[in-house]
C-alpha cells in the first residue's frame, strides 16, 4: 500500500545538496516518488510501506548530513 511522509531539511547549503537528497531517497527500497525543494527545505517522499520503513528516510538523509525534521 502507498503511502506519503514529509520533512523538512532546513540545513541545505545550495541546490546540488537537495539534489543528492533526492537521488539518494529515490534510491531506497520502497521508494516511489520524491520531491525535495531547496527554498522551502521541504521533503515529500511517496513510497510502498510493506517494502519502506520511514526511518530509513531518516537515516538516509542523515548520512549525507542533513538533519530532517518532522514535518
């Protein structure tokens, strides 16, 4: 079943970093539809939660060295 969740990534430096945010999102398991916007620090992540657990969003986000919130 599909299912959406939202953060906010307020410690974005330029555009090409909410860029590598998205790739690497759309990379996890799970994964279905993600769309990051670089001015508003927003990210909405659409994905298949039989397959995708939300705190490997979180994790996934953290490794590049973003810090997410819960929107």
């Amino acid at each position: 079943m599909s299912d959406t969740t939202q953060f906010r990534v307020l410690d974005f430096d330029c555009p090409s970093c909410a860029s590598t945010v998205e790739r690497v999102l759309s990379n996890v398991a799970g994964v279905q539809h993600v769309e990051v916007h670089y001015a508003t620090g927003r990210v909405e992540i659409e994905y298949d939660d039989s397959v995708a657990d939300p705190d490997a969003f979180v994790q996934t986000i953290e490794s590049q060295g973003y810090t997410p919130q819960t929107a």
